[in-house]
C-alpha cells in the first residue's frame, strides 16, 4: 500500500476470544473508512475501517458463521464472523468474490493503517475531519475510482 504505515510480516489477526485467527499472505490492496450508518454501529464508532485484500491471500483458521444483508448501496454482502464472540473478520460482496475486505481492527501485529479513501461522507458524523488530499465519495466508490486512485 503506498504511503501506508510499516506493516509487519506475516500480517496476523483473530477475533476478540482467539477462536478464528487469520494470516494475510500478501500485501493489502488498500485501507478504507466508510462511515455508512451500517459500519457506525458495527464499529460502535464514527466509521469502520477496512483493509482489502485479495481473497485467496486470506488464510482463516476457525469456524466463521455468515450474515447477509443489503448495504446502503443496494448490494448484497456478507459479513463473516465469530460465532462465539460475535467479532466481524471481513465482508464480502458477492459481485467481488476475489476481494476481501478484512476489519481492520482485528489485526494482532500492525497498526490499523492509515484510509486512503473515505466513503459514504454523506453520513460521516459531523465532528470526523478528514485530512486534506484524501479523496472522499458521497456514497460507495465505483470500481473505475478504486482502479484510478489504487492504479490498479
């Protein structure tokens, strides 16, 4: 990720009660914030935080129990967590099964890097200041957006 704090290797994570862990295998994708009323309350925050990675780099050891909902786009995705503590791992849209987008706050050896987007500003708290320079969308960001400001 450019620009992203140092990441130690291998990247490691678990959920709060250590039932699931998981490895990242390769290096993130990208870091970032949204700030939907979904994630609001999954975070018990003002935004969650979310790093993707591509699907077969995410190792998971443990059960993992699903919950599907409609996102405040209209999509489809699938949230996957602990069954015991409840903590999300990751999300999945079903439209992008080679993607991940693992929660940030579950890693166990590295720093929650820094967003390089930040989307559904639309309702983002309105005491959240985002840094200067950072693109921001209204709502989700599109797949030609990510491809330009990921240059992938």
């Amino acid at each position: 990720m450019s620009n992203a704090l140092p990441l130690t290797r291998p990247l490691t994570g678990s959920c709060q009660c250590g039932a699931v862990t998981y490895e990242v295998t390769e290096e993130p994708l990208a870091a970032l914030a949204c700030h939907c009323k979904d994630c609001q309350k999954l975070s018990a925050s003002a935004y969650s935080t979310t790093v993707q990675v591509r699907a077969d780099a995410l190792k998971i050891t443990g059960e993992l129990k699903v919950f599907e909902r409609t996102a405040d786009s209209g999509r489809r995705n699938f949230a996957y967590f602990c069954p015991d503590c409840g903590n999300r791992i990751y999300h999945q849209d079903p439209e992008a099964p080679g993607m991940k987008r693992l929660k940030a706050g579950t890693l166990n050896n590295a720093p929650i890097p820094e967003p390089k987007v930040h989307v559904w500003v639309s309702r983002k708290q309105p005491w959240v200041v985002i840094p200067d320079g950072i693109p921001t969308f209204e709502e989700g960001i599109t797949k030609d957006d990510y491809r330009k400001i990921f240059r992938r």
